[in-house]
C-alpha cells in the first residue's frame, strides 16, 4: 500500500510499479492496471509506450473498475441471466425504473410484468402520479446506497425494511425483465461471478498475475471485494490518499485504505 499525498505523482507511482512488475519478469498480458476515469487510463498507457515500448503497452490491461466489470459480465452475461447485450442503466433510466418500481409497491405488486416498458417518455412509470416522481429521488438515493454496499432485498427484510426491500426487489426485477444492469450491478455481478463460479475465479487469477489499483481511496465496498477476490494471491499495490476521497455521494468507503488487513503501508 502506497500512500500518497496531493502532488506526490501518483500517475509516475502507478508507472513506476508497473515498470517495475514486467522488469521482474511478469508478462504485459498478465498485468492489470485500474483506475478510476478512461482519461487516466490512456495517460497511464502513454507513460509506459514511452519507457517500455509500444508493444508492451498494449499487451496491458489498463482499464477503469466498471470497464473491467463490464467486459467480465459480458463474457459470462448467462450466469447473470442477461444476454451478452445487456443493456447499461445510466441514472435516466434508473429513475424511470424507480418511479415503476414505488409504483409497483403502492399498488400492492411484488413482480412487475415482462412488458413494462421504460424507455420512452410513454412509459409507465412517468405517466404515474407526481408522488411517485417524488418519492423515486428518495429510493434512488436508497438503490445507489444499497447496491455500492452489496445488500440484498432478504438483507432488507432481516432488518426489518419491507419496503426498501420490496422496492429494491421490484427494481432488480425490472431490470432483469428488460436484459440490463445499472453501473452498481456491473460490480455486484462481478463478485457474484468470481464467488459462485470457480472456473470464472480460476481464469480471471490466470490471467491477472500482479493488479495496481489507483485512488484506492475512492473505491465502493463492492469494489473492495472485487480486489480481494482477484488479488488473494497477494500481488496488488494500491495507490491513493484517504484525504482526497471524492466518491462518497457514490458508495465510495475509505475504511479499506483506513484499515487494510495483513498489509503494510508506505509513505510517499
């Protein structure tokens, strides 16, 4: 664990690392890299062309956590019940599937039908009542929390929220029915993935050899589990600084750079 401070050059730390990595002999191809926005990806590449060539650039995987995610769910979309097509929620979508699922709940539903169409302004769920546009704001706020932290409906229901639980239950249900995943559910199926699939675990840990994680600080619980499960052969270097987390709104929880377990932390 590295920490680093504001202007200490976490960009030159991440190349660094991995300069470092394919010097010890770890192949290009067997090096995955994440960060958190496409901008400091394509850097990050740039940086390491210019040392360790073109060639070796490409072979890397550098990639954001959800452009990762998304490419697992999409090899392995028939374990998650969706199609290789899958359609990718945006928080338009999002609020329309919401307002359907209140809905769904006030009138006394638990499953909302195969046809319920969200995706034009015809839409059930935006002919509702204003009440339901209203309350949507809560619950969204609800789903986001919910989903960044990898509760479940029956969670919900053990701690005695029938509603949230109802609600959160008709929304998967929705988004089921209508072949699509939201930005949280690329991660929560992620780890679904590498925990109910030895072989999707097997060819992931395969592949990836050594991990180096940026702005460690800014990553959800689920994508904190997501590294866990990756990295239990213990070749991971996590950059960041607990001080600059930004994505809190988002799920983002620093208690895994605050208290990283079995891990020793150096200072920049």
């Amino acid at each position: 664990m590295i920490a680093a401070g504001p202007g200490s050059g976490k960009t030159s730390t991440m190349v660094g690392r991995v300069l470092m990595l394919l010097n010890e002999g770890i192949s290009a191809s067997n090096i995955l890299a994440m960060t958190f926005t496409i901008a400091a990806a394509s850097e990050m590449r740039e940086r390491i062309a210019k040392v360790a060539g073109k060639a070796a650039a490409k072979e890397l995987t550098i990639s954001t956590f959800h452009s990762f995610s998304l490419q697992l769910c999409q090899a392995h979309a028939e374990k998650l019940e969706r199609t290789p097509e899958f359609l990718i929620y945006g928080h338009g979508q999002q609020r329309r599937a919401i307002i359907e699922a209140v809905r769904l709940s006030e009138n006394g539903k638990s499953r909302p039908k195969h046809s319920v169409g969200i995706d034009s302004e015809e839409s059930n769920g935006l002919t509702s009542p204003h009440h339901f546009k209203d309350a949507a704001k809560k619950w969204l706020k609800f789903v986001t929390q919910a989903k960044a932290s990898g509760k479940t409906p029956a969670e919900y229901s053990k701690m005695g929220n029938e509603i949230g639980a109802e609600i959160l239950g008709n929304y998967n249900h929705i988004l089921k029915s209508c072949n699509a995943l939201d930005y949280h559910d690329l991660i929560s199926c992620s780890v679904k993935l590498l925990m109910d699939f030895p072989e999707v675990l097997k060819e992931s840990q395969d592949s990836w050899k050594a991990i180096v994680i940026d702005e460690f600080q800014d990553t959800s619980a689920m994508q904190y589990r997501v590294l866990r499960i990756l990295a239990s052969h213990n070749h991971i270097t996590i950059v960041g600084d607990d001080d600059q987390s930004i994505f809190s709104f988002n799920g983002a929880d620093i208690s895994g750079f605050l208290h990283p377990s079995k891990k020793a932390r150096r200072n920049l």
